[in-house]
C-alpha cells in the first residue's frame, strides 16, 4: 500500500514538473514574440526615410578574429586534447599557425622573447606569463606539456614551414 502511494507521488511530482516546464516555454516564446514587435528605429529619426536613419556602425573584423573569438579566444582551442590533423588547419594562414603552436606554451605560462606575440597573449583573457622564455625551454616544457600539445607543436611547425618554407617572421 505504501509502496503504491510512493509511486504515485513520484508519478504526481514528475507530471508537475512536466507541466512546469511547458509553462515556463509558453512564457519564453511570449516574449520572442514581444521582442520582435519591438521598433527598433532610433528615437528621433521615426520620421525620417530609411536610408537617412543612422545605423549603427558594423566594425568589421579579421576572419581569424572572429575564428579566435567563436572558440573561447584560442586560435585551436583543442591543441592540448586532440592530435590535429590538415582539415583542422588548412584554412591558417602562416602567422595563425606559428601563433597556434606559439599558444600551446603560452596556455603553460610561457613569456616571449617577440614583442609581437607577448603583446598577442597579454591581450588574451586567459593568459598568464611565469616563465621566462629560456626558463621555459630548459626545465619545464618537456613536463608540462602532454603528448598531444608536443606532438601538435611540431605539426603546427611542419606546416608552417611547408606553407613558407622561412616560416612567419615575427618581430625580434
């Protein structure tokens, strides 16, 4: 009896829950809707033709930044996870496949000797610089990177110098 009074209650709470849920969708489709109605002419130029209503500027951006920024700000967020292959580079240009391996020892803390690619990783939000480059090179990445983030680095590399065989020339 107790049993059969258990299973109801669950079968109760889950068909509350269900209703509960399709209640909050009517609620969120309620207000696409109402956003869509919204006019969105900006005040003051009601009155005026379209072509003579300001708009906002569109600030148009690199297509490698707006790769970069798609994919939490890493130029190939899953260095350290996956062995690339061509089809996950082929459309890198020289300088986002030396910043690409360049990133690997940067998500490690590694600090650069170029000014161009440590001005690159200070402005990136998950960046944080420790390690001297020399420091770096000599004691700690061999340790800290995994079997993908060598592997990869090297590849990245490999094609770098097979697109331009002198490689991206970075500032000194």
């Amino acid at each position: 009896m107790l049993c059969g009074i258990f299973i109801a209650v669950i079968i109760g709470g889950i068909a509350g829950l269900m209703l509960w849920d399709h209640m909050q969708q009517g609620k969120k489709e309620e207000n696409v809707k109402a956003e869509e109605t919204v006019d969105s002419t900006p005040k003051g130029q009601e009155d005026k033709p379209e072509e003579e209503q300001t708009k906002p500027q569109e600030q148009s951006k690199p297509v490698a930044e707006e790769k970069i920024e798609e994919k939490t700000d890493y130029i190939i967020p899953e260095s350290a996870s996956k062995l690339l292959a061509v089809a996950d580079i082929q459309n890198l240009s020289v300088k986002e496949l030396n910043y690409a391996r360049n990133e690997i020892y940067a998500r490690r803390g590694r600090r650069f000797k170029s000014q161009e690619l440590q001005n690159y990783f200070d402005a990136k939000s998950w960046y944080h610089g420790i390690y001297d480059p020399e420091e770096f090179d000599e004691m700690y990445s061999d340790s800290m990177l995994n079997e993908y983030e060598k592997k990869n680095a090297d590849f990245l590399r490999e094609q770098e110098l097979e697109k331009d065989p002198e490689g991206y020339q970075l500032d000194e």
